[in-house]
C-alpha cells in the first residue's frame, strides 16, 4: 500500500497517513479507492486542501454535487463553510442529529469530503455509525422481516413546518433556507440499501430524514424504527473523528449515517465541505410492490 493506514474501529473508518491529496499517483488514487469501499469513512492526516485542491480532490469520485437550500460559498459554488462562531451558543448546528445527508431526495448524494480549517481546543467531534454491520447483527428473523420493506424519507427540516427541535435558534452561520413545499414530501427508499463497492447490505434510515415506514403510519412505524435507531447507535457500531488540524475526512452516505456533536459553545469550528455524486437508492434485495 502506497500509504500508511490504521484502522479507527474494528470494521469502519480508516486513518491514512503518507500521502498528499494533491498529488496522487494513480497507484495512490487506486489504494485509497479500494481501502474507501472497505473501510468507508477515510480520514486523510494533514492535507489542509484550499477550496480549489478540495474540489480537484473530491472530482476523483465523481461529479461535484451541488447540496439544494445550503449556501455555498461565494467564490466556490461546490464547496459550502461548515461553520459556528464563537459567539453561537445554544444554538442547534448543522447535522446534529443521526443522518445520511440529503437522504430524502430521490438521488441522494454519494460522497461528502470535509476539510479541517479551524477546530475548537475539544470537542466538535464527528460520530459515525456502521449500517452495514449494523445489519449483518440482526437476527435472520428481523433481516426477513426488514428486507423487503421501503421507508419514507422527507426533509421537512428545510420544509414548511416547525423544525424537530422545536423553537431553538438555529446556527447562522450556515446559511440553509427553509419553507420549500418540495421539502415536505415523502420519498420511498429501500430500507436496506445496497452498498455497491463493498456488497454489503445497509440499512438505510435515520431519525432526521425517514418519517415511517411505507404503507404504514408514523405511530404504527415508531417501535420498529426506534429499535432500529437505538441499533445502529449502539457502541460498537460507532466511531468516533476527533479533529486534528489539517484532517481530510470523506465519508460514503450509503454505508454510514453521521452527526455532529454540538458541544463547543464559545469556540469557532470552520470545515469546508463537498459532496460527490447522487444516486437512486439500490435495493439490497428485492422489494415489495408498491
Ligand atoms: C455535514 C455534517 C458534520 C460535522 O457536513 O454533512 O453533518 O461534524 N457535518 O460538521
Ligand atoms: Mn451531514
């Protein structure tokens, strides 16, 4: 292997040393290709990428994807600041809670490629936790049940409706409009989706973005996605990024959900973030009819 890597967890996340972001071989851009589809979250020790290395970095993946209701930044229309001030407090932040990003659309995105630029002196962590392992442990009774299901997705927090948290301000600093009609809507998804690179099944839900499951209500889905929920938190099912300066972070949405833990107030955190390529949802089995 061209590059040093260690393993964060027993079966998700990889740190990569020894390389430069900015000049990849093709012997380099293949290993770390192949260890992406295995370990599925890459942390890329001190890259410090300037928005322009960031996107010629992140085209190696596929198209750039531009995310819809976020603001990106002026000069760089693929790149958005992930960004809290130090007088934001008590403020709810971007992806504090359990999500796959964007997972509501219909093609949601692949990849997302987070730069380090400032981090607070602790905390500010980003969670990760591994829907494919997550699945392999449940019973063959539950796989049963599970497989053929679809959930629906919605992104009502960028839609008309009061936000899930209610009346706590939201950060300013990430600019994200809100009151889209189109937000509101239900997609289906596979529950368990496939995850191509590796063929490992997924399950493919989280409580910020799926709302029950289809062809039942909200009420009649909440135990079995509540169970879910809690599964796929459990402990040895996460990861955990701590931040080092110049961390290069990538992640792939159909594998993993992700969050960030909100708890810095007083410190000014600032990542630049893109996001690559968008996709229908695969099935890891076959569905139901609907
Ligand atoms: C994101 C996100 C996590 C973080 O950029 O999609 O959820 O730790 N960020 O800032
Ligand atoms: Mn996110």
């Amino acid at each position: 292997m061209p590059f040093d890597l260690s393993p964060i967890g027993p079966t998700l996340g990889a740190i990569i040393e020894g390389i430069d972001a900015r000049d990849l071989s093709d012997a380099d851009d293949a290993a770390l290709k192949a260890a992406f589809a295995e370990h599925r979250v890459l942390v890329l020790r001190d890259q410090s990428l300037g928005a322009d290395d960031q996107v010629t970095f992140s085209a190696r993946f596929g198209p750039l994807y531009r995310m819809p209701y976020v603001k990106p930044l002026a000069d760089h229309p693929d790149v958005i600041a992930v960004l809290k001030e130090a007088d934001e407090v008590k403020v709810s932040t971007f992806g504090s809670w359990w999500h796959a990003d964007f997972s509501y659309l219909e093609e949601p995105p692949v990849y997302s490629i987070l730069q380090a630029h400032e981090l607070p002196p602790a905390g500010g962590d980003t969670l990760f936790a591994d829907l494919c392992t997550a699945y392999d442990a449940l019973s063959d009774g539950m796989k049963a049940m599970l497989s053929p299901l679809k959930v629906m997705h919605s992104g009502h927090i960028y839609g008309t409706k009061l936000a899930p948290d209610g009346e706590k301000a939201r950060m300013r600093s990430v600019e994200v409009s809100t009151g889209h009609v189109e937000a509101d809507v239900e997609r289906a998804h596979p529950l368990v989706r496939l995850h191509q690179p590796s063929g490992r099944p997924a399950l493919f839900c989280s409580p910020t973005y799926t709302t029950r499951l289809e062809g039942m209500t909200a009420t009649e889905s909440a135990s079995i996605l509540g169970y879910l929920y809690e599964h796929i938190a459990r402990p040895e099912f996460t990861i955990r990024q701590r931040w080092q300066a110049g961390d290069l972070l990538m992640w792939d949405n159909r594998a993993v959900v992700h969050l960030a833990v909100n708890d810095y107030d007083g410190h000014r955190r600032l990542l630049h973030r893109t996001t690559v390529a968008s996709e229908r949802p695969v099935p890891a089995f076959n569905q139901e009819d609907s």
